[in-house]
C-alpha cells in the first residue's frame, strides 16, 4: 500500500538524521584532525594518522598537557573536499574541538577553512600548496614546505650545475599540477626554461609514451617530475628503461625510503628536496635537527614496521606546535593558544626550524629543505646545494 | 474527501514529506545536522532524476555525475569569470546540462544495457577530465572557491538556508516528478521501460521519450551539483568523477528503483550511515561493502518497495 | 645525451638517425614500437580483465564490479607472503588459490542468494563486494604501493631502437597462454561445453543434466584465477596497492564492451586495443587528455558497431 510507503519511508529518514550519533564530551581537551586516510591520498594520510595516534598516546603517557589529557578525534574524509567539510562542521559542533590539526590535502584544507575561521578555532594544516597561508588567515596554519619552495631549491640546484633548458612531467592531482604551477611561474627567477611539459594520471601504470616524447626533445638537459605516490617511482623506472640519462629531479611528494624500494636501481642519480628526516642517520651531529628527526624516525619505525615518511613527520610537528603553544599559554582556549601558535620561534622539528609570525603561518624557509641524492640505493645529503 | 482518498492521493508522499522537511529541525541540535540534512536533499534531488531515468525509463546512466559536474561548476565559473549572479547561473548550468544531454543523448540512448552503460560512464569521465585539465577556467585539480548565493540582496549562506532550499526544492521535484509518472508521458515510459520493440510498434516515438527523460535527469542533476557548491563555497572536479556517479546509481538501487521516496531515502542511507560507521576507523569500508550487499540480497527491489511489500505480506 | 663510440666513430642513441644533411632526426619507427609496447603492456591486463568480466557474464549474466579487485589480490597477497618469508613461486600460488576461494565465496554467498533479482540490483552486490574487498585489503594489507622482483631481469631488451622491459612480454605471453587455455577448455571439452550450453540457456542446461551451479563456481573460480594471474605478472612492471583494482574494473568493462560483451575474443581485442588507445593519445596527442581520447574512440566505435567490434546479436523477445 502506498501509505505504508509513505510511513516507512518518513520514520527511516527521520531516524537515520538523528543516528549521526555525536561522540561523547568528557573533560579532555580535544583536539581534532580530519585526514584523508582512505582514497586518492592514503599514502599521505595514513601515516600522518599513525603519527598523531602514537604521540598524543607518548605525551598523555607523561600526563598529558597543563595537566590534561589529550583526546585526538580523527575523521578520514576519504579524499573528498565534501566529506572533509562535513566532518569539520562535525568536530566544531559535535564534538566541540579546541583546536585542529590536518587537511591532509589541500583542497580538504579549503573546504575546511570556513568552518574553522568561523568558528575560531586554530587550524593547522598539512597540506602543501602555497595559497594555504598566502593571504594570511588568522586561525590557519601549515607545516609542511610550500610547493613553491621545492621548486626554488630545485632550481637553485639546477642552475649550480649549469642546467637551463629542463621539461616538466607531472601528475595531473592536485600536489602534481600546483607544484607545477609554481614552477612555471618561479623558473624566469632562475632564468630556467621549460621546453616541453607532459602528464600523467596519478594511478597510470606505464609513462613510456610521455618520457620518449621528452627523450625526443634534444635540447633538454635536465627533466622535473613533480607528483607523489606510485607515479614518480615508475617515471623513475620508465626514465632508466629508456636509456634516459639525463639529471632526473623528484620532488617532495616522494617523501620517504619507499621510493627509493620500488624505483630500485633506475633511483640511481636522483635528487630531490627533502627534509632533514630523510636522511636523519647521516645528519652530522651538530645538526640542530638531528636529534628530533632521529628520535621521530625511531619511534615511528619502531611502532608502525614501516619506513618513516616527511608526510607523517608534519603531523608530528602540527601536533608539538600546537601542544607547545598550550603550553605556553598554559590553558587550551582558543584565543591564547592561536597567539601562542602564532608565537613560535626556534621550534626544532622534522620539517625544519619553524619561526612564525604575524605575517608568516608557516615559519620555514629555504634552509629547512636540504637537497638529497640517491646514490647506492640510499639517500645522500648534496653538499653545497645553491641556496 | 475521505481520509482514504487523501492518503491515496497520489501526492500524499509530497505532503509526507514535506511534514517531515518541517519537523525535523525541531530535532536538530546544531548545524551539523542541518548540514546533513542539506546534502540529503540535495543528493536525493540528483538521485530522484537519475530515478527517473533508470527507474521508470529503464535506462541506466553511470555518468550522471558529469551532469553534477556541469551544474556546479556553472555556479563557479559564473561569478568567478562572467560575474553572473549566483541564481541566473543556477538557470544557466541547468539550461547547458539540458542542452548537452539533449546533444549526447541522441546517439548514446540507442545503445542498451551494458553498452549504454559504458557510453555514459565516458561521458561521465571525459566531463571528470575537462575539468581537471582545463585549470584557466576551472581552478584545475585543487577546484575552485564559489561565493555564496545572494537574493534580493539577502545572503543565503551556510546550512541552514540549504537545507531550507534543498529540501523546497526535492519537494517540488518531487511534485514534477509524480506528475510526470501520471501523465500521458509517463505511461509511455512505462511501456517503453517493459518492452521497447512493443511500443514502437504501438508507434511510440520511443527515441523522443527517452531523450526526454535523458534531459530531465540532466538537469535534476545540474540542480542539485549547483547547490553543493553553494552550500561549499568550493568545488572540485571529483564532485563529477566515477566514484560519484556509483554514489548515485547506489542510492537509486538501494532506495528503490522507481519510487520516488526512495531516492530520498537511498540519499539519507548513503550520507548518514558513513557519518555513523566512522567510528569504526579502518572497519569502516568493510561494513560499508557488507551493508550495501545486504541491503541488495534481503531487500533487492530496494529498501522502501521491499519494506512495503513485506508489511504487506504482514497484513495479509 | 650520451654519445657511444664504435669504432671511433661517435654514434647516437639508437632512436636517433643522422640524416643525410647531418642533422639528427627522431626515428619515427622506434617511437612507434615504444608507444605499441607501452600500450599492448598495459592493454594484456586491462585484456585479461575484460576476459574475466566476460566469463562471469556469460555463465551467469552478471557484470562482476569486484573483478579488479581480484587482480590487486593476486598482487598484493604475493607481495605479503614473499614479505613474510614465503618462497615467491609459493607465494605465487597461494595468491592465486585465495584470490580462487574468494572468488567463490562471492559467487556462493553474495550473488547466489540473490539469483533472480534484477541486473542492477546483482552489478550493485559486485559493487559493495569490490568496496568490502578494498576495506579488507586496507586491513590486512597496508595502504603503500608494492612490487615484486621482475621474472627475467630488470634490463630492457632494445628492438628496432625502442626499450622493452622483458617482463612485458612475459605478461604478453602469459595472457596468451591464458586465452589458448580457456579457449582449449572451452572449446574441447566436456566441461566447456556445459559452460557454452549454460550461458547460451540456463534452464536448457538443467533440464539437460548440467549442475548450472558448479558451472557458474567454475566461471567465478576461473575469473578469479585469471585475475590473479594478471595481477603477479603485471606487478612488477606497474606496482600495487590496495585501491588499484577501481580504475581496472571499470577500464577492463570499457575494453569488454568495446569487444563486444559476450565475446571472450572480444574482450581481449577491447582491452588490448583500450591500451593502445591511449598509448598513442599519450605519445602523439596529449597526455593530459589520453584517457579522455580512448573514451571518445569507445564511443565512436559503439556509434557505429552498437553490440562493439565482436558482440553477438542481441536478440529480445517481445
């Protein structure tokens, strides 16, 4: 009967709206962190959750912050902008957070930051792009090196060794196109020409058609491939299976050892800009970075059996910031603590040393990206990389 | 009339509905769930067209996410490059999706079953890559921001007034929908739906009918992808990529293939229940695949036919 | 670019001819040749895909979503075993007798139960058995990207001026040895037979004595395997994780319905012709829109063959 329909049909939706059960409160301070820890960008956000996880378990184990402990809410919006709002509007209300550290990515991090700034709450991100702290926002934040300070360091790096006429192979997500945007605008600096450019699709298996288009191209002297995940390792391998030996760049995006794994013997030569926690055992020991990098790639190795990545290491520096300005402050309003934040100088962390300002929510520069290079089938740090 | 005849009226759902638009913010103890609320209606709006379609045209489209795509993406581009208002580029996305589906559907709907099934899911996925790839006009990979919407000089921004125009707006296509299964078109759907050789040997001009229901579903679609990004204030290519377009074709079969409340509530099943899994963690996708499989086994016309017809079986 | 000396003389890299004016010029066979290579490397699996999708559909009428998963279960099951310690051939065969059991289990406890209930309905069960089966690798599995050492050697094989990893050509001609086998199968025996005479009638085939269900095992069973198979040969050349098997699907249904959906020669044609497609859109045209091109070559094709290069007639009852 149609009625029943009807009847059936109203008490499902009605119920259904109401089960988004909310989480419980109690008396914590809750911090939040939506990632994208299933989808397109797992391979960023997964460990940036383990990361989260074993340090907000290691600080409450010594008893937590201004004698509180921290309860980490964690939503995995599954790559979708959509989603990452929904779950913003989620710990703001619901779960009536203090403060936020994630975005794994950014276009989650721009759905996100109405919620956030609105609600006034800090909002540090772990996303790459530029636009993510220029303009500056009050409540917005981000650790990770921008993709325009890749590029700068690359091509510093390329005109040190007399490279101009270079091409571009990049991946058509959002961490491969927006590095590449920057490139392109930041190469007339460096007087560096782009002669050809190609792409690729994020899960293609097999570049051969665009590499032998580039190898085809007889003034280029050096080729840049700015991407993350799978793609890189396999334009790496495609790049050897072809005979290409010119200087081949990677970008930050391949982010830990892994790469270096899968791509094999064709990573011979490669060099990319990186941060310190890469080559943590190398660093030498007046490095101020080093015991940081060390005691993060121990802890997470030790817990998670796998190999430490830069991705996991920003969630490890958004959370020590964000934990040292509620320090600080000695309390985790939301006001005092976004001061703090905004505070910190001479913070030592796997990203660099991290000095933020007023007009700066980011609070790295140049120096905090070392130019690494892959030979025998590890990471070694470039030694005199222009700056 | 009779308390029967008024709740035989053929549109008693629309009132059904339309109660429950009214009364379920008394529930709603902040924004959140007006959000939900909001991106129920709004997906059920896009569901219902492509109800429509693969419901009562038997057709089946696993592209129509591009048609999301177009529709919020219209929104974008309009204030951003055109400076159109916010409400003439609702019309206008609607008008280009119509305007598409009337283009592509003329060659794609004389193939069937899986064949049209692949020509749309290209469809689908070339609307996904233009608008990856062509970033001068769309913002590229990472979207584009979208301004809020503005009428007669009011703001409407933020959950809140979305779940108020969502959920008007499903209630009126709600309203188009039921009428067009009553009227002499939808009959002929219906037939066509049954058997496509018959009818066009009843001289049925089946082609014309199923472009027409092509072009509705488009702009049921473009509708509701503009007031996503309204609702976002951002958009990004993946609102027309191939997961989304399942997304959708998934809320149809669940809730019910040809019952226009089931597009509702195969939209409220497929918003709600990940927001309730996520305290799962990793389980979560599992149950998910385990949810959805079940549904299809115990309720496989869909959760309200099959709640209906085993009430049914109750009574008797 | 290097120059190698032969004999004194400084030579170009083997793509190159130096013209008769001296000028270097790209040889456009060897591109060729790349381009072909690339695509037909790609297109074996998206081939033995659509072959399983074909197998499945043709036993039993459904369109099985959950096919792509099979291959990222034969590659990642290898990569865990061999990571734990299992010799890789072992290892090998045990991915492929899981990615087997699954592929019954899905046959026996998803679609069976719902025998009857309409296409959309059965193809949305595939889907949620594809989204339970990526939840359970996430799990059980990690979400990183994997390979598996190559079967010959990493060292490409040069021909005519292009560079063939050799492991293409064991993928190349495994899925050959898979599609001779099949064919031999079905064609020859007994048992091939009764899979003909199943998927032609169903009912027929009962009333004949054929046990349809073991039939329709043997096709989820054997689509499995081929998947599987596909996934171990392929691994070493394009890696695997646990979410590769989404995009697959729906490439592989692309190559089965552009060969034409009931054909098993068809599905191999589709999905080896979908690589080249966008082998060649990649290298000569764009590399952004190559995905774009092969679909619009898909539909063009379906414009003019509706049933796809290789489909049967459709016959419909009225």
């Amino acid at each position: 009967m149609k009625v029943l329909n009807h009847i059936v049909a109203a008490v499902s939706i009605g119920v259904s709206i109401l089960f988004a059960a909310p989480n419980q409160t109690w008396a914590q301070t809750k911090i939040g962190a939506v990632l994208s820890v299933t989808g397109p960008a797992s391979f960023l956000g997964d460990p940036e959750k383990k990361t989260l996880e074993i340090y907000v378990e290691a600080i409450n184990a010594q008893g937590g912050v201004n004698g509180q402990k921290l309860q980490l809410v964690v939503y995995d919006d599954g790559g979708d902008a959509n989603n990452a709002r929904t779950f913003a509007t989620r710990l703001v209300e619901e779960d009536k957070i203090v403060a936020m550290v994630g975005g794994t990515s950014t276009g989650s991090t721009l759905a996100m930051i109405p919620v956030f700034e609105e609600a006034q709450i800090p909002f540090i991100s772990l996303a790459g792009a530029v636009q993510i702290v220029e303009p500056v926002r009050k409540w917005v934040f981000k650790t990770p090196h921008t993709d325009r300070m890749a590029c700068e360091k690359i091509f510093a790096d390329l005109k040190h060794r007399n490279l101009t006429t270079i091409a571009i192979i990049s991946g058509t997500d959002a961490f491969g196109k927006s590095m590449r945007d920057q490139c392109v605008a930041v190469a007339p600096k460096f007087s560096i020409n782009i002669a050809h450019e190609e792409t690729y699709g994020p899960r293609d298996s097999d570049m051969t058609p665009q590499l032998t288009n580039i190898r085809n191209k007889t003034d280029v002297q050096a080729v840049v491939n700015t991407g993350f995940g799978q793609g890189p390792a396999i334009v790496t391998r495609n790049y050897r299976q072809l005979g290409i030996t010119l200087p081949l760049y990677q970008s930050h995006g391949v982010a830990s050892k892994q790469f270096i794994d899968l791509a094999g013997p064709a990573a011979e030569g490669v060099r990319l800009p990186a941060a310190a926690l890469l080559v943590a055992d190398k660093l030498p020991d007046s490095d101020p970075q080093k015991l940081v990098v060390v005691n993060y790639s121990r802890a997470y190795q030790q817990k998670t059996g796998q190999s430490v990545s830069t991705f996991g290491g920003h969630a490890y520096d958004g959370l020590m910031i964000l934990v040292q300005a509620m320090q600080r402050a000695k309390s985790a309003d939301k006001v005092p603590v976004r001061d703090e934040i905004e505070k910190t100088k001479g913070y030592i962390g796997t990203g660099g040393v991290v000095n933020m300002s007023p007009t700066d929510h980011m609070g790295l520069d140049l120096s905090a990206f070392r130019m690494l290079e892959i030979k025998h089938g590890d990471w070694t740090l470039v030694p005199d990389a222009g700056s | 009339m009779s308390m029967r005849a008024l709740l035989h009226h053929r549109l008693a759902p629309v009132a059904a509905i339309a109660v429950i638009l009214l009364l379920l913010p008394l529930l709603f103890p902040s924004t959140y769930y007006y959000r939900i609320g909001a991106l129920v209606f709004i997906f059920a709006l896009a569901s219902l067209g492509v109800n429509l379609l693969m419901g009562f045209a038997g057709q089946v489209s696993l592209g129509h996410a591009g048609f999301l795509g177009i529709g919020a993406y219209a929104v974008a581009i309009g204030a951003t490059h055109l400076g159109a208002p916010s409400w003439l580029s609702i019309l206008g996305g609607a008008s280009l999706s119509g305007l598409i589906a009337f283009i592509v559907g003329r060659p794609i709907l004389e193939l069937k079953g899986h064949y049209l099934a692949v020509a749309t899911l290209g469809f689908g996925l070339l609307v996904a890559i233009v608008l990856t790839n062509e970033a001068a006009w769309t913002g590229g990979p990472d979207g584009m921001l979208v301004p809020h919407l503005v009428l007669f000089g009011f703001p409407l921004r933020g959950s809140q007034a979305w779940y108020w125009i969502g959920g008007i707006t499903f209630v009126v296509g709600m309203v188009l929908a039921l009428n067009l299964i009553d009227s002499p078109t939808g009959r002929t759907l219906h037939a066509i739906h049954d058997s496509e050789v018959a009818s066009r040997m009843l001289g049925i001009d089946v082609a014309r009918h199923k472009l027409v229901i092509f072009v509705i579903s488009a702009i049921y679609a473009s509708v509701a992808g503009s007031y996503l990004a309204l609702l976002n204030e951002l958009i990004t290519p993946d609102v027309s990529g191939f997961l989304r377009s399942i997304e959708l074709v998934a809320m149809v079969v669940l809730g019910g293939m040809g019952s226009v409340i089931g597009s509702l509530v195969g939209a409220a099943l497929l918003i709600v229940l990940p927001q309730i899994l996520t305290i799962l963690q990793e389980y979560e996708q599992m149950v998910l695949g385990i949810v959805v499989m079940g549904f299809m086994i115990f309720l496989r016309q869909g959760i309200v036919p099959g709640i209906a017809a085993a009430l049914g079986r109750m009574r008797t | 670019m290097k120059k190698r000396r032969v004999g004194g003389v400084a030579c170009s890299p083997d793509w190159e001819t130096i013209g008769g004016d001296g000028a270097r010029r790209i040889d456009p066979m060897a591109e060729f040749l790349q381009f072909a290579f690339s695509g037909l490397t790609v297109g074996a699996v998206y081939a033995l895909v659509a072959l399983g999708f074909t197998l499945i559909y043709n036993a039993s009428g459904v369109v099985n979503f959950a096919q792509g998963e099979f291959v990222m279960l034969g590659g990642m099951s290898t990569v865990f075993l061999a990571l734990a310690g299992v010799p890789l051939p072992l290892a090998a065969l045990i991915a492929v007798i899981v990615a087997v059991a699954i592929g019954l289990a899905l046959h026996r406890f998803a679609i069976e139960p719902a025998r009857g209930a309409s296409a959309v309905t059965l193809i949305m069960i595939t889907i949620g058995a594809s989204i339970f089966l990526r939840g359970a690798a996430q799990i059980v599995f990690d979400k990183r990207f994997h390979s598996l050492p190559p079967l010959l050697g990493a060292d490409p094989i040069r021909f005519d001026g292009a560079a063939i990893l050799p492991q293409s050509l064991v993928v190349l001609a495994g899925a050959a040895i898979i599609v001779a086998l099949l064919w031999g199968v079905i064609d020859r025996t007994l048992l091939g037979k009764a899979v003909i005479a199943t998927a032609a009638n169903r009912l027929a085939a009962r009333l004949v004595g054929i046990n349809t269900r073991r039939i329709v095992d043997f096709s989820f069973g054997v689509s499995a395997a081929i998947g599987a198979i596909a996934g171990i040969l392929v691994t070493p050349i394009t890696l695997t994780s646990y979410d590769v098997g989404t995009l697959l699907a729906l490439k592989g249904f692309a190559g089965a319905m552009l060969g034409g959906i009931g054909s098993a020669f068809g599905a191999v044609v589709g999905g080896l012709l979908l690589g080249l497609l966008e082998a060649f859109s990649a290298g000569y045209i764009s590399s952004n829109y190559k995905d774009a091109v092969a679909f619009l070559v898909i539909l063009a094709v379906l414009f003019i063959m509706p049933r796809g290069l290789l489909g049967r007639a459709q016959v419909e009852r009225v």
